[in-house]
C-alpha cells in the first residue's frame, strides 16, 4: 500500500453540524485523490476526551465520494449521513470515467462494477455487460476489460494489481499502535508543529521510502495532536520513524487538520511521490 494516511476519529470535532463535516470530508477527500493517497485509515482517540467522534461518518462519506457516480444510488441507501452529499466536489479520478458508451470500451480499461443481477454487471454503461462469475451485489467490484466492444469480457482485479492511481480505500482500525506495529517495510510518519523541520531529515526519509516502497502519515485532531489522542506514548515513539514539521513558522496559531493534510502532501509529494505513488491522470 503505497501511500497511507492516518486520521482521529476526532478529525470533524471543529465542525458544528453535518454540513460542515460533510464539506470539510470532501475537502479532505480532493486532497486525498490529488496527491494519489491510496487509503485513509481512522484510528480511535483516547476515551476520556468528551469531544465527538465521527468514526462511522467519516468512513461513509469518503467511501461515497470514492465510489463512482454511476454506481452510488446502488450501494448507499438513504441516510441521514448522506444528506448534504451534494456538496461534495467530484473527484475526476481515473476511476470516476465520465464516458458511458459501451462503443468506447477497450481492452486494458478499468472499471468499477457491481452485479445487478446473475451474470450481469452494471459497469456504467448504456446496458449491462455480461459476465459469468458471481461477484458482489452490494459492494462495488473492479474489472479489467480482456476484450473490448463488441463482445466485451472482463475479469475481476484488485485495486492494488492497477499501475494507476484508482482512488482510495477507507479503513477503520481498533489501535493505531498495534497497526503501525503490524505495517512492515513501511515508512511512518508523524506530523506535528513539534516535529523536526521537514529539510532536515529529508535525504533520511527519501532513502527509507525508496527502500519500502510505501509510507504512513499519521496526523492529530484539530484540538489534540498525535501524542495526546493515543494512550501509551512510549509505545507510539517506538512505532513512528520520524516525527517531522513540514510546515515551518507558520503564520496562525493553528492549522486546520485539511489544511495540514494537504500542505503536508503537497510538500512531501515531489520527493517521496516517485517512490511510493502510482501514475497519475496525466502520466
């Protein structure tokens, strides 16, 4: 998994109703897709801390806004989490095609699908394309196209066999220290305004991404950063490779947690994005 980032189930706690939440979401979400960020993970905070967590929100709108237009009224019902989704901003990834015109299907496409019915899957498309193995009705499926228009033929794949950026997963985990424990040959990172200036250790962390191939960022809330939303702070320095500021001398006393998400990526992308990025839209 090339590029992970890590947020708090606190990450909406400076969001005063669920339009804000769902706007902040979909900012969060561009900056995701722009800088090829292939999974969020949503880590638990400390219980002690009265503020709200928004675990299962945050999960829902990021995973709608990943999932292609065409294919959302089949896989998110109505909810009352979903009411302001139309103000999130489109994607325009790879795996959001705007083309639904089955003439223009060739062989290598990628896809999101999922079956309507047996042996048909709505792909976007005009009508739906024949296939014989049962896949998902209820969760969208990625297809590689082995044969194009006409007589199209397609195979089920994972998001991580494509060779270009295909949008992002959605995880929630139940301990952030046991899953840093358990991401081997992986570079991890902690962001925080008390780190060391991100120049600094620069040719340090290039190096160890261009070994492992793949790098967690993990970021604070809007109130707390990492050290105080987990538990046992011996054990997250254990399991953090650098603890960096990429933001030097910043002009306000506080950064927005997406405004951090995305400084941050786009300050680390030109180094480490060769190493630990697919290809992006215009490769």
């Amino acid at each position: 998994m090339p590029i992970q980032i890590a947020i708090p189930d606190t990450a909406l706690s400076d969001s005063t109703d669920l339009r804000q939440k769902t706007a902040k979401l979909g900012q969060i979400a561009r900056s995701l897709a722009i800088f090829r960020v292939e999974r969020i993970i949503i880590y638990p905070t400390k219980q002690k801390y009265t503020q709200k967590k928004d675990s299962s929100l945050i999960s829902k709108i990021l995973s709608y806004i990943d999932t292609p237009q065409y294919l959302r009224f089949r896989i998110f019902p109505r909810s009352p989490a979903l009411k302001f989704a139309g103000i999130l901003p489109p994607l325009r990834t790879q795996s959001h095609p705007l083309d639904s015109k089955s003439s223009h299907i060739s062989e290598g496409d990628l896809r999101w699908g999922i079956q309507i019915r047996p042996g048909e899957i709505d792909l976007g498309l005009e009508k739906p394309v024949k296939h014989s193995d049962s896949v998902g009705e209820h969760k969208a499926t990625l297809f590689r196209v082995v044969k194009g228009y006409p007589s199209i033929r397609l195979e089920s794949i994972t998001r991580d066999e494509t060779d270009v950026y295909f949008g992002f997963d959605v995880l929630e985990i139940d301990d952030l220290i046991k899953f840093l424990e358990n991401s081997p040959n992986t570079t991890r990172i902690g962001l925080t305004r008390n780190g060391v200036q991100y120049h600094r250790q620069k040719d340090e962390i290039v190096s160890m991404c261009q070994n492992n191939k793949s790098v967690i960022l993990v970021l604070g809330g809007p109130r707390f950063g990492i050290r105080e939303l987990v538990e046992s702070k011996d054990d997250l320095k254990k399991n953090i490779d650098f603890w960096i500021n990429v933001i030097q001398d910043q002009g306000t006393e506080t950064i927005r947690l997406e405004e951090a998400l995305h400084a941050s990526l786009a300050i680390l992308s030109p180094s480490l994005g060769p190493f630990v990025s697919k290809s992006g839209f215009y490769s």
